[in-house]
C-alpha cells in the first residue's frame, strides 16, 4: 500500500447508483485502495435534500447541498457525477475539468449530447472523463471499445440497450398487452413512473450516440440517430413473427458504411437464432464486429445501483492508478468531424407488414403493384387471420432488403388503395 496522500473524491448524487458507489467506497475501501495503489478517500456528497432518509449511512459532515464544495475544493481530484439530466451536471462536469479535476460520470444524456465537447476540454487540460456507467450499466463497453478493441476498425454494433423495453417486449411475447407488461415493468422497478425515455427509445438513442461516438470515433448526436420507440408494436405481431422465425426487440444498430455512418433506434424482427433474440428481461447485450477481431458479444445487466456502482467504482480505481503513476493509462479521444450519420430513407433494410384489407378479389394485386411501382422485392406474402363478421383479412408482407425510404413510401401509398383498411404494422427486419 503506498504512504502517498490519499485521493480525495467528490461524490454529486446518492439516489440508487450514487449510495453503490459511496457503500462500495465506505465498506470495501482498504481492497479498493490496495487495487489503486493509493487511499481513495470520498471527501463531500453533494445532495438535493439534506434530510432526507438514505438506503446507507454517511456521516452528516460529508453531505452537502453547495456544489461549490465539491467543485471549488482544490483538495478534491476526482468528481463522480452519479446524479443525471443535462443541466446543471453539464455545468458542474465543465467547471470540474476546468478545475483541473478528474470526472466520473454515470450520466448517458450528458455524454450523449455534450460528450466530444467535454472530452476535448478535458484533453486541452491534462484531465481524464471516464463514462463507463453511461452505457450498459455493469456490461465493461467503453474500456473494451477504448482498449481491448483499439486495433480494430468497428464495421458495425448492434445492440439491445434498453432494459426497460426488452422487459417489456418479453412480457408481450408471452401474451401481456403494453399496458400491462408496462405496468409490471414498474412494479419490478424496471421502468420509471414515467416510462417515455424507455419506450419511445430516447434512452437507446443516447447509448448508441455514445457507442457510436466511441466505435468510430466521430461525433453520432442523438439528434441525428433515427429513433421510433415500441408503441405500434402489437401482441398479434409477436405471434407472427414467431412464426416467420423471428423475435422483436427494440435494436440500436450503427454501421460504417464508405465516408458515412448508419444510426438507427427502432423495433426490429431479428432472426430467432441471433444471439440478440436470446436476450432476456431487463438484460442488456452489445454485439461487436471488429475488423481484425471478427465478431464479439458482451451480455450483462445493464442497469441497476450495484451493476453501475460496479462500472463507477471500476472506473475510479483505473484512474487512481494512473493519477499515481502519473500518466494516463488510456489514449484520448480525437473525433473525425467530417464523418456524418445516413439519413434513414438511404439506408438499406428488410420489413415486415402487417395488413388489413377487404376480403375480396383483386387485393393482392393492388398491393403487389405498389411494391413493384416501389422498386420493393416481396420474400413473403401471407394471408394470416380472416373476420366474417366485418369481410376483412389480416395479411402479412415480408420484403427483401430495400432502400427506406422506399418501404415507408410503400406503407402510405397502400393505405391510401381503396381494399386496405389500415396497415397495422411495420417492422423493419434484420
Ligand atoms: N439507476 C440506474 O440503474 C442507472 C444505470 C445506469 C446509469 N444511470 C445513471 O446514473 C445517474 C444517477 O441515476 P440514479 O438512478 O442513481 O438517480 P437517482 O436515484 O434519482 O439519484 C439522483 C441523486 O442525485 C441527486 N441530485 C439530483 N439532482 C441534483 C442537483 N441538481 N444537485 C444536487 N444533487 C442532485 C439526488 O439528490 P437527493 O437524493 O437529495 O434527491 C439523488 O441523490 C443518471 O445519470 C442515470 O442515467 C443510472
């Protein structure tokens, strides 16, 4: 153990992944501290609400509602941001560096929009921002990606990355309507009491504008990712799919492509035999092809105090080691402005629709007209479910890989043909 002066450590939040981190901290210190090669020692907790009744025990001294005793505390060489939203943890991370402190965040909206910005400001200032914790929860991604994968150019990363949705999705392949399956997401403590970040796929735009930021090393915004969240997804269509040899999940999928980038956020049928299809409950799973190291698949709980308590807390150690030895142990970022995202009309990709028209005569070639008139080769065409008592079918069209914009040009021309009630669905397929 080294007799040089501890590493003095500001904490801003202790909700559910800021008490893991101060518990692992205050209980396990003399481990952690051996494994870092200097004491680490949590000097302020920066809260809301003083009074308030916390899961662990910190000594009152160490709490406080003044930021500036944290950010303006010289003695202070590390900040842990573990409380969320943009501001003012945007502010308190850039005063942070601009301090000349180290930072730990946990904080995927804050990197995902402000990440490049804060990475350059912290390299103009010999600092480090580790972020960890931003994506995946406990799944080790950012460290893979920023060192056990730097030999590779990253073709391409396909990810479930929203606990909330997967649960969610799962529950409805077992026969649960939205609403339920959202309800008891709640109830397990998966999904907020708001669950509109998670559901309508925000919060996997923000992971894969960190991912897809890392992977290439260029600026992917959130803002330029194309995001549709689960609502139009339907039970009847995890009953279809299973029967097309597929699963629906919520996929965050980037790839490189000459001078551009692909970056999408959307439900997607994927085949049952992928290894994203097997990914369970609350689960988060990313799914890497690397040049050199050719395909590899990182699975974990990718939410919760303890698993992102584990990245948090794994990140500091990293750090005190190389704040001790006087270097830094990892390579910077440079981000490459030049590379831009495919708008998502140019991308190519496979669908799924699901149907339903007057059960007559002439409708199947009405249909097949407008994939012709696309440019769309049709792989399947089925008629599924038939209701007597209003004439109707319910058809299922699966297509070839085909450019975007022409499947969703596809979509609104057939619901404007005279026989097609409505088009229930579109899935894109992968
Ligand atoms: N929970 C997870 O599973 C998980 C997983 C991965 C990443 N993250 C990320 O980790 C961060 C924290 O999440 P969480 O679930 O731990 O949140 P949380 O339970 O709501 O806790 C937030 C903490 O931050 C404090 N805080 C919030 N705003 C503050 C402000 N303006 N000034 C001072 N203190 C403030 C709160 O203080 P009071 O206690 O006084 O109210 C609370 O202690 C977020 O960025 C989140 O996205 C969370």
């Amino acid at each position: 153990m080294s007799t040089t002066r501890p590493l003095n450590v500001g904490l801003i939040g202790l909700g559910t992944v800021g008490s893991q981190v101060a518990e692992r901290m205050l209980s396990w210190g003399p481990q952690l501290s051996r494994r870092a090669g200097v004491e680490l020692c949590l000097k302020r907790v920066l809260v809301r609400d003083l009074t308030k009744r916390r899961s662990i025990e910190v000594a009152a001294d160490l709490l406080t509602t003044d930021p500036s005793a944290i950010l303006d505390d010289r003695s202070i060489e590390v900040v842990i941001e573990v409380a969320g939203g943009d501001e003012p943890m945007r502010s308190y991370i850039e005063r942070a560096i601009l301090a000349g402190k180290h930072v730990i965040t946990a904080n995927k909206v804050v990197m995902a929009k402000h990440g490049p910005e804060l990475l350059d400001q912290a390299a103009g200032k010999n600092v480090d921002v580790y972020f960890e914790a931003a994506v995946g929860g406990g799944i080790p991604l950012i460290s893979t990606f920023r060192m056990d994968l730097q030999a590779n150019k990253i073709e391409r990363v396909s990810a479930v990355i929203n606990g909330t949705t997967n649960y969610v999705l799962g529950r409805m392949a077992s026969g649960s309507t939205m609403t339920d399956a959202i309800r008891e997401a709640q109830e397990a403590g998966y999904a907020e009491a708001d669950p509109t970040d998670d559901i309508g796929g925000f919060d996997a735009a923000y992971k894969l504008a960190i991912l897809g930021s890392i992977a290439y090393e260029i600026k992917v915004r959130p803002d330029e990712i194309y995001r549709e969240g689960i609502e139009g997804v339907e039970p009847v269509d995890f009953r279809y799919a299973r029967e097309l040899g597929f699963a629906i999940k919520l996929i965050a999928h980037t790839q490189r492509h000459p001078g551009r980038v692909e970056a999408r956020v959307h439900p997607a049928m994927i085949p049952l035999d992928h290894p994203l299809a097997r990914v369970e409950g609350a689960e988060n799973a990313v799914f890497v092809e690397g040049d050199l190291v050719g395909q590899v698949l990182l699975v974990g709980q990718g939410a919760g105090g303890r698993p992102t308590a584990s990245a948090v807390v794994g990140d500091l150690i990293d750090l005190a080691r190389s704040i001790r030895r006087g270097v830094q142990s990892r390579p910077s970022f440079s981000f490459d402005d030049r590379i831009g995202v495919i708008p998502i009309g140019e991308v190519k990709t496979r669908a799924y629709y699901r149907i339903r028209v007057d059960d007559r005569a002439g409708v199947l070639a009405a249909i097949g007209q407008v994939f012709a008139e696309e440019g769309v080769s049709i792989s399947s065409f089925i008629q599924k479910d038939a209701w007597s008592h209003d004439q109707t079918a319910e058809l299922v069209v699966t297509t070839h890989p085909s450019l975007d914009a022409s499947l969703q040009r596809a979509r609104e021309r057939m619901a404007q043909l005279e026989p097609v009630r409505t088009v229930s669905s579109f899935l894109r397929v992968f």
